[in-house]
C-alpha cells in the first residue's frame, strides 16, 4: 500500500528547511534591518487553523527572545465588525499556506494602510497576501497537497528564526538553525516508534494534549490534526492550566499525550506531568525531554526544539489515522483551502 500523501509531504520537512535557509537570506536581512529601524513597540498575528497554531510558537519565540509583546488579531474584528484598528508603528505578521483566505488579506490590507510593517510568511507567492504585504518570507514547501497540513507549518514555525537569531545578535540560534535539517532527518528515524506509541489509541474517543511555553502552539496544533485525520475529540491545554477544571476530566479516564521541553519550561512541566501521574494519569509524553516516551532530537536551542516534536507528532498522527481504518488524505467534509472573511 502507498504510504498516505500526509506522509510523504511531512517527510519532505529536512528538503524544506534547508531550502528555506538557503533562498531566504536577503529578504530576512531586510525585514530585520527595517525592524531594527522602525523599532515597532508590539506584534500582532493574522492567521486561522495550522498557520494560527504557529503563530503561537512565534509568539513565545518574540517575547522571550526580543521583548517585543505579541497579541493574536481576530480577522472579523475588520471583516465583520468594520473596525479599522489602529496599528501605527505594529508589526504585523500574518501567516498562510494558500494566501488566499479573504480575511487574512484584507486585514494585512488595513494594517499596512494604516501604517504598521507588514510580513507574510505565505508559501504561494503570487498570492493575494504576498502582494498586499510589505515584506513576504516564502515558506519554500513546493505543492502542499494533502489536506492536513503537515510541511507548511513546519515551515511557518522557522522562517521568522533567521530575523529573531539577527536582530537577538543570537549566534547559537543561527547554528541551530543551519544543523535544523539534519536533526528533522534523524526525527524521521523514529517514525516505527511513533506508530507503536499510536497503537495504544487506536480505540481512543477523546484526547488532551498537553505543553508548556514554545511548545504549546504545536500542541494546538496536535489536537487539530486528531480531529482533522483520526476523528478524535482532541483540545489543548496548558501543563499549568490543566489543573484548574479540565482536571476533572482525569476521573473519566481521558488519556493525555503531553509535550516535554529540554528549555526554561522543562522543570515546571515535569513537575505538573509528576502530579498528573500521581494523580493516575494516563499519560505519556513526546519531546526532546531525557526519558519522553517519544524522545526527538534536541536541536542546540530552545526556539529549534519545537519543530522535530511537530515533525514526530505527525507521524503518530498519520499511523493512528491508518491504525483506526481511516485515509488521514481525505477527512470528511474538509479541503485544502478554507475561505473565511
């Protein structure tokens, strides 16, 4: 049997990276020479679904290494509601595989007219949104066919690096980057791990993922891809959330996959995941953490780590999807491409 195009497009991510590394130098140059210029005193993100969820990381990425506050803009506050929001001086940065998605546009639009730094990290570059923004880093996927996203927003989780490691001055970031394809070759070694550790949910309902800091957008991002391709019922939570209600969802027996960072979150996670399992969790973890069930690679920085635990995670996602009889390509009532305003 063919291997799922699901598959076989994540395992394209090593190809990507290094792609995007190459081709992208002078644009990502520019963008941090104009951000170092025009010193913009916040950030803001335009994305929905797999593109949002890594707008996430970004913002964990932009505040811890360069201060800079990040807030999540809600499209329909302009398509909907007709507000022209003031964003003078903003960053904005909207993220989309497709760039064709309405809503995403006419905001990156309103902003630039208005006055803020526009960036789009889209991997179609003739599209709409490439052309309405100021500064396009192109996420240099090639064709994304299947209909869960898998290599697009791997690659929407690294283009913004290279412009964080200049404007940080942060050398150890920019080799990071540069080893990025071969620690996503040696995550692709584990995918006979990942299809056994799917196994044990082939019969799973519901599923709560769990992280902490730069790794809680692949969370989201995880329970997305459970609904998307194996029909489970899946939501995220943050480790030091969980406990305040959802807990209770322990004493019906719902299973947790958690994500276990190497990073400054490391140490709180563990403890909140020790206090789950005394608590007679089901719950088993994915993450360059030492002793995850699922270990990945670390990759020599925080902001890196993230992107072999997402390569991981969709490998186990794709095997569940087959583990449960389903074609993770072709989830019902979904498409490729999801026009919103």
């Amino acid at each position: 049997m063919t291997d799922p195009l699901m598959l076989r497009e994540a395992r394209e991510t090593p190809q990507v990276v290094t792609r995007q590394l190459r081709e992208n130098v002078e644009v990502s140059r520019a963008l941090a020479a104009a951000i170092r210029e025009r010193r913009p005193p916040y950030a803001v993100t335009v994305a929905r679904g797999s593109s949002d969820h890594a707008c996430t990381v970004l913002k964990y990425a932009l505040e811890t290494q360069l201060s800079l506050p990040v807030a999540s803009l809600g499209p329909s506050v302009h398509t909907l509601y007709g507000a022209r929001l003031d964003l003078r001086g903003a960053l904005v940065i909207a993220v989309s595989q497709s760039g064709a998605s309405p809503d995403v546009v006419e905001n990156v639009r309103m902003a630039r007219e208005g006055g803020a730094t526009t960036v789009a990290l889209v991997n179609v570059e003739g599209s709409d949104l490439a052309r309405e923004a100021e500064f396009v880093l192109p996420l240099k996927c090639g064709e994304e066919k299947a209909v869960a996203a898998t290599k697009s927003y791997l690659a929407s989780l690294t283009a913004f690096l290279p412009v964080v490691a200049d404007l940080a001055g942060d050398e150890g970031l920019g080799r990071a980057l540069e080893r990025l394809p071969d620690a996503l070759e040696r995550t692709l070694t584990l995918e006979d791990a990942a299809r056994d550790l799917a196994e044990r949910y082939r019969f799973a309902d519901n599923l709560l993922l769990l992280a902490r800091g730069l790794h809680f957008g692949v969370a989201q991002e995880a329970a997305l891809k459970l609904k998307e391709t194996c029909g489970i019922h899946a939501e995220a939570y943050s480790a030091a959330e969980f406990s305040h209600g959802p807990k209770r969802l322990l004493a019906e027996g719902v299973p947790l996959l958690g994500f276990a960072s190497a990073d400054a979150a490391a140490e709180a996670t563990e403890r909140a995941y020790a206090d789950l399992r005394g608590s007679g969790a089901d719950l088993r973890t994915l993450g360059p953490a030492a002793g995850s069930t699922l270990t990945t690679p670390q990759t020599g920085h925080p902001l890196t780590d993230p992107v072999p635990s997402a390569l991981a995670f969709y490998l186990f996602a794709a095997h569940l999807a087959l583990h449960r009889g389903l074609d993770p390509d072709t989830p019902p009532l979904l498409s490729k491409v999801t026009k919103t305003r």
